[in-house]
C-alpha cells in the first residue's frame, strides 16, 4: 500500500485499497500496545551494511504520532540513526533527493492541500513550490535539477515538470487517465512512471522524454505494475506489479526486457528506491504485520528490515550520494 499516494481520486490508492485493505488497517488503526522502537540497536548491522552509514534513507512514519498525521524521517543507509525532519500535525508524503543529497523535496497538506515542499536534510529551509487547490504529489528531482510532480489541477492526474524553486512550470502528460509516480533517468533524459491510460485496473509504466514527447509503454500486463524506480546506473527500472497475485518488486531493463522477480511472500511489498551504488534496493512491506522499510540486495537476497516501529513506516527514498548532514 502506497500511502504517500493517499488520496480520494488516485488509481494508485484505489487499486492499492481493494489490494491490502484490510492488513493496512490493522497496520494503521490496531491496537497493539504501544511499545518504544528499538532505536539503534539493530543487531545485524554487517561490515558490508556499515558502508552505508554514510548514504540516508528518508521515509515517512506515523511513530510519533497519534492524530494520524505522519512525518519525515531520516535514518543512514544501514538503518541506524533516525531522525524526525518535520513537526505537524499533517500527512507527509513521496520523497526525493536533490542531486547533491544536501536536500529533499516531499509533499503535505500542511495547507489544507497537497503541495510540493522542499526543505534542508536537517528539517531547515522548508519551502512551498505549488500553490494550487489541487492535490500536488509524487515530486522526482533529477540530476540537472528539475521537479518532475503529479498534480490534479487540470482535472485529471498529469505529470509535470517545474525548476527547483517552483518556476517553468511544464504539463508533460494530458490524458483523461491517471499518470502517476514520475522517476528520472540519473542522465535526466527520460522519465519513467506508470499510467492507467490502458484501463482502469491496468496501471502500466510507461517512459517519456522530459518535455512529454515520445511516451512509450513498456509493461503489457493486465495486473497493475507501478511505482518505478530508475537504477542509478541507468540500465534497470525497478517497479511493484500484482502480476503473481498480491504485490511484489521486480525490475526490467529499461526497454521492458528481462524481468526479474525480486520478493515473493503473501504481503505487499512495494515502493523500491535503489541504494546510489545501485547493489541495494530499499523497499516497504507489512510482511510482519505492519509496515517497515525494507532492504533488500538488487538480486533480492538477503533481505531484513530497517524500521521496527508498530507504526507505518513507509516511502523509503535513498539519497543519490553521499548525502551531507547539512
Ligand atoms: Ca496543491
Ligand atoms: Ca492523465
Ligand atoms: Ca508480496
Ligand atoms: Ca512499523
């Protein structure tokens, strides 16, 4: 379940409802006793994990939080260390990084709306982008230092491209379908995201040029196949799909050649966003019975949680780099 897609009229939330509803709700609403997260103490923190301490991963969680409302958080690479970046009473939602690691741009309601917000890797600087009644979500920075975001505001969900501080603002997409979970090429020469412009439980990826031009699909199957995720390299985009009957993480080649299934297990497994070197991808599930960020070797091994929280902890996004505390 995507919660950062949270909204009333979004494919993604719908499909993702009927898909997990009922564990998503024991996940958000149980009542399991409230217990301190284990901070730090993860025991299984190997000398090849330790290389991570230096990268972050941003999420959000509801830990904090009793009113429903969720935060952002930061914690390194390999688990340890998180931080919590904002403080209010509102749903936060989809991270990225900017291409120097030094900021992330996100979306909340805050403001009564979803808008696009940037702010500091250390909770300063927060900055307001979109300034629109509509619901302005999924921001993706690339690596020349764009905002590709999908937003409402012409009716139906387009993607859209604006500078870093909100200027140029640019429709990409125009179609009476959802278009959705937009992520750059590192190159920033393409931008993958998923559609359901071939039916309405059919949401496909789909690849385009950074003005709109030359869409092309690159998924064919009649399950749903969504949140893609550009490899660092640039040779694989890795996405969830219900194809095997409940959600997993594969990746392809960016051509849609050489699938490969990366999870397997009865839960829902989603949102993958790969490690700057590109040997790991971090992903969420409620496998446990509630959801945790995950992470995982790029050929699926090894995979163990990075979150021990009874809250959601969901829409991990790994900073591109080395990413600076300040
Ligand atoms: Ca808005
Ligand atoms: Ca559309
Ligand atoms: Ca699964
Ligand atoms: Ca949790």
């Amino acid at each position: 379940m995507q919660l950062k897609k949270k909204r009333n009229t979004s494919i993604t939330a719908i499909v993702l409802v009927a898909l997990a509803g009922t564990i998503i709700g024991v996940g958000v609403y149980g009542c399991k006793k409230e217990e301190p997260e284990k901070e730090d103490t993860l025991k299984s923190v190997s000398l090849g994990d330790r290389l991570y301490e230096q990268t972050k991963i941003a999420f959000v969680s509801k830990k904090d939080r009793k009113d429903g409302s969720s935060d952002i958080y930061i914690m390194n690479g390999n688990g340890t260390v998180k931080r919590r970046l904002t403080d209010n009473t509102a749903l936060c939602m989809a991270i990225s990084w900017s291409p120097d690691g030094r900021k992330t741009v996100y979306s909340t309601n805050v403001d009564g709306n979803f808008e696009i917000y940037t702010m500091n890797a250390d909770g300063t600087s927060r900055t307001r982008l979109t300034n629109n009644p509509a619901s302005d979500t999924d921001p993706a920075w690339s690596s020349d230092g764009k905002i590709a975001f999908c937003s409402n505001r012409d009716r139906h969900f387009e993607i859209y491209v604006m500078n870093a501080d909100g200027s140029g603002l640019t429709r990409l997409t125009d179609n009476p379908a959802s278009d959705e979970n937009p992520s750059w090429s590192p190159d920033a020469k393409k931008i993958v995201f998923n559609s359901s412009r071939d039916g309405y439980n059919e949401l496909n990826i789909y690849v385009m040029n950074p003005d709109g031009s030359e869409q092309k699909r690159l998924t064919h199957h009649p399950a749903w196949d969504m949140s893609p995720c550009w490899s660092p390299g640039g040779r694989k985009i890795a996405f969830s799909s219900g194809r095997d009957g409940n959600s997993e993480i594969y990746f392809m080649n960016v051509d849609g050649s050489g699938l490969e299934n990366l999870t397997n297990n009865p839960a829902v497994d989603g949102d993958p966003s790969w490690s700057p070197d590109g040997k790991k991808i971090a992903f969420m599930s409620n496998r446990d019975g509630n959801w945790e960020i995950y992470v995982m070797n790029a050929d699926g091994s090894k995979q163990r949680n990075l979150t021990t929280s009874l809250a959601v902890d969901t829409a991990p996004s790994w900073s591109p780099s080395l990413a600076s505390e300040n």
